[in-house]
C-alpha cells in the first residue's frame, strides 16, 4: 500500500494551479470533470508516480458529499482534504474494513474518459477524516509514467496527520505509510514533497 495522491481543496482553480506554480514550483498538466460528484480537478504531479489533485466545486447545484464537503472546507481558505491510498488488492481492504467499492471517473477537454474504483470515500469526508482507497484498473503504470515526466519533484516524503495513531493504523492494516501524527482536528494538515536534499512543505 503507498500514497497515491492527496486532495487539494481550492476555491478557483485557475488560481490554484498558478499559486501552486509561483510558490512551490509546481506546475499542473491538466485535469478534468468529475460529473457524478459535481467537481472538477487540475492534476499537479510530484514524482514517484503521486500528485498533488486540485479539486474544487464544478456544480453549484450538487448535492453529492464530496461536493458538500469541498464547500465547506474551502469557506475558511483552499486547504488540504484528504488522502488517497493506492493498495495491492482493493476488493480485500473493502471486505477487511466492510465498505463499498463505487466506480468513479474523469472526462478530459481532449474527450479521454480515466476510470477508476473507491473505497472509503464517506470515511474521508466524514468526522474522522481518514484516508480513501483507489484501483486504477491497470492504468498504474501509464498514469504514473505520465505523472512522473511531467513533476519536478520527488514524491511524498511524508503527510502530517491529525487523529489517532491507532485508528489510522487499524483502518490502513497496519502498513508502514508516511503519516505523521499530531494532535487536534482529524485529518490530513500538511504534505511534504521530497526535491533533491531538501523538503518542501505546503500546508
């Protein structure tokens, strides 16, 4: 099991991704709909096949949690949502932790349709925060080849994490994931990228 991206929560996108260009050097390749969910991403890759997904409010009229959560969030500022783990075997940590696979997707301005499958989606958006769970279907290799020719980073070093240490250990089935654990709110509160020697944090 790895980090495979983190959500960003923005108000307006276009802003976003040059925000995330001037101050951290980071630049987007581009993104798309979300029309089950109301939303809409720009995808910012960071190395070692991972990125950081701009994410923010396609449909006002959305009732969808994600959508409801987003708005939310980004009332008091854009600010890290959640965390995506990519497991070996995602039907097996459904049945482990008793959730719902739900098929989800993607449609580009180039028309290209990215599908994918989740799990734990309402325990990322609800009072505990923890991480969701992704199967990109046999995309893996192509989409992280693709990420990883476009960052100008190297991938995460580590997520700071509010909540339980053991709880968060319980639900990920105890694999060694580079969360930090402090105390207060739930949830993820910052993510550090490796570049080079150094380490580059974005609150």
């Amino acid at each position: 099991m790895r980090i495979d991206h983190v959500i960003y929560a923005v108000s307006d996108l276009r802003d976003a991704a040059a925000r995330f260009a001037q101050e951290y050097g980071l630049e987007a390749t581009g993104g798309g709909h979300h029309p089950e969910f109301g939303t809409c991403n720009e995808i910012v890759p960071v190395g070692a096949g991972q990125y950081i997904e701009l994410m923010t409010i396609a449909d006002e009229d959305s009732r969808h949690p994600l959508a409801l959560t987003l708005q939310q969030l980004i009332r008091d500022g854009d600010r890290l949502m959640a965390v995506c783990l990519r497991p070996a075997n995602l039907d097996e940590v459904a049945k482990r932790l008793s959730i719902t696979v739900t098929p989800g997707e993607r449609h580009n301005p180039d028309g290209r349709v990215v599908r994918w499958r989740l799990a734990g989606v309402e325990a990322a958006l609800g009072p505990e925060r923890l991480p969701f769970f992704i199967d990109w279907q046999g995309a893996e290799a192509a989409l992280d080849r693709e990420h990883n020719e476009a960052a100008t980073a190297d991938g995460i070093a580590w997520v700071e994490y509010g909540g339980d240490a053991a709880r968060l250990e319980a639900w990920t089935g105890g694999h060694q994931l580079p969360f930090t654990i402090v105390e207060g709110a739930r949830g993820p509160r910052a993510v550090a990228l490796r570049r080079g020697t150094d380490t580059l944090v974005i609150p």
